[in-house]
C-alpha cells in the first residue's frame, strides 16, 4: 500500500477503540511479538502521552488536583476531544470548557446539598 494508507491505518489502529482486524497484512512479526501486540503497544501508550500532554500543559491544575483525579479527567477529556493532527501542541484547545464544566459540577454539587 501507499505510505499515506499506511499512515493513516495505523493512526485509526492506535486511537479507535477497537483494534483493527488482521493487523498482520501491514505490520510484521518480530523475534518476540506478533503483529497484534506490537500494535498493542501503542494502543496502551497513546493515552498516557496524551494525558502527559496535558499535565505539561497543566502542571499546576495537576499538582492541585492529584494525579489520579487529573488522570481520570485527561482521560475522559481526550475521549471527547480526540487529537486532530499529528502534534499534540493543539490538543488542549477545549482543556478550558471541559474545566469549567467540571467546577461547575462540583460547586453545583456542593450547593444542592442540605
């Protein structure tokens, strides 16, 4: 295939949430690992790097709220955002709405109770 096939199945590989069927007709085995779990690979680090973005972006937000609680929020944020080009330098672009909603959520929260 053409390399932008290439480029462009492997992107839907890595960032859908179903892995691609047969992934062994564009990616080979190695010694160790079959075309599945190299594929696997950057399958389960995408988002961390995507959370890790957001936590230079954010270090102080991070630090405020706890690594896990930030965590859990990057997560659900790059699920709802997923990144649109090739370089994570815009993937926080909708970072700001998602943090208003969430404040919003928890003083919401914490005002309706008796």
């Amino acid at each position: 295939p053409q390399l932008k096939t290439t480029q462009r199945w492997l992107v839907r590989g890595i960032v859908q949430a179903e892995a691609p069927k047969n992934p062994g007709k564009l990616l080979r085995p190695s010694a160790t690992l079959q075309p599945v779990d190299r594929l696997d690979i950057y399958r389960e680090l995408y988002p961390a790097r995507l959370v890790n973005a957001l936590k230079t972006d954010y270090p102080l937000l991070c630090e405020h709220l706890g690594g896990p609680v930030f965590t859990q929020l990057a997560l659900l944020y790059a699920k709802a955002h997923p990144s649109r080009t090739f370089t994570l330098n815009a993937f926080g672009q909708a970072w700001q709405v998602v943090l208003f909603l969430f404040v919003s959520t928890i003083f919401a929260n914490e005002f309706s109770r008796p």
